[in-house]
C-alpha cells in the first residue's frame, strides 16, 4: 500500500509543477549501458520500469556529455515554442496505456520514433504536444 501511495504522491508533484511551474528537472542515470530516468521518490522495485530504449536513449546519450548522470529543464507545452538551446519533441501519437511517440530532428540522427512510457505520466502528468528540452550543466 505503501508503494501505491509513493506513487500517488509522485504523479501529484507532477500535476503542481506542470500547472504551477510550467517546467521542471528531470534527471537520467546510466547503470550497465542503459539509461533510466532517475525520479526522486520513485520505489526502487519498480526502477525497471524508469528504462529509457530505442530512440529516447539514443536521445539522451547524444545529450549527455559523456557524463553517466545528466539532468535536463523539460518544458511540457500543448503548442510550439522558440529558444536559445531548446531541443524540440513533437508527438506522433500516444495512448494512456501504450506510452507517447515523439519525432524530433536534433542532430543529423534520424530520431523519429522516440517512445516514452507511460512512466512519463508520472513524470510530467501527461503525454504534450510538444517537449522542449535543455541538458542543465552541473
């Protein structure tokens, strides 16, 4: 019961910084290889679930410096924006149970199926149009 409430509480905090704050920090470790969003409070029997794959971690290792830990400011939006350093995701397509698909045309790497997990619900309260994001230099 304990865990559910964990849970709950993680999906509020959310809610208040997409409201609220209208952006937030969302970090990234790198454990065997393999990218996981590391999310403060989340329980650590479910941290498989936090697996980043497929393009999302191509994303996030392109992004990261080299560093095996990286935070990024997201900004969720429901329309576009313009600024200086901002990566831009667009959503495809996306379900409540079937996650987020998202394009994006960073780079010269074709990323035009990054999947988000619906973890990201709890991360950001939502699948949003858009996802702006930038790497916060530590």
């Amino acid at each position: 019961m304990m865990t559910y409430l964990k849970l709950f509480w993680i999906f509020i905090k959310a809610q208040f910084c997409r409201i609220f704050l209208r952006r937030l920090n969302v970090s990234f470790i790198k454990v065997d290889g393999s990218w996981y969003c590391d999310i403060n409070g989340w329980p650590e029997k479910f941290f498989p679930n936090a697996l980043m794959v497929g393009d999302a971690s191509r994303l996030i290792q392109m992004n990261s410096g080299g560093r095996e830990y990286v935070t990024f400011e997201v900004i969720p939006s429901r329309k576009k924006r313009s600024g200086n350093n901002l990566i831009e995701l667009t959503q495809t397509s996306s379900s409540t149970t079937g996650g987020g698909y998202y394009k994006t045309d960073f780079g010269n790497a074709d990323l035009s199926n990054i999947w988000l997990c619906p973890v990201t619900l709890f991360v950001l309260g939502r699948y949003p149009e858009y996802i702006y994001f930038r790497r916060i230099e530590k």
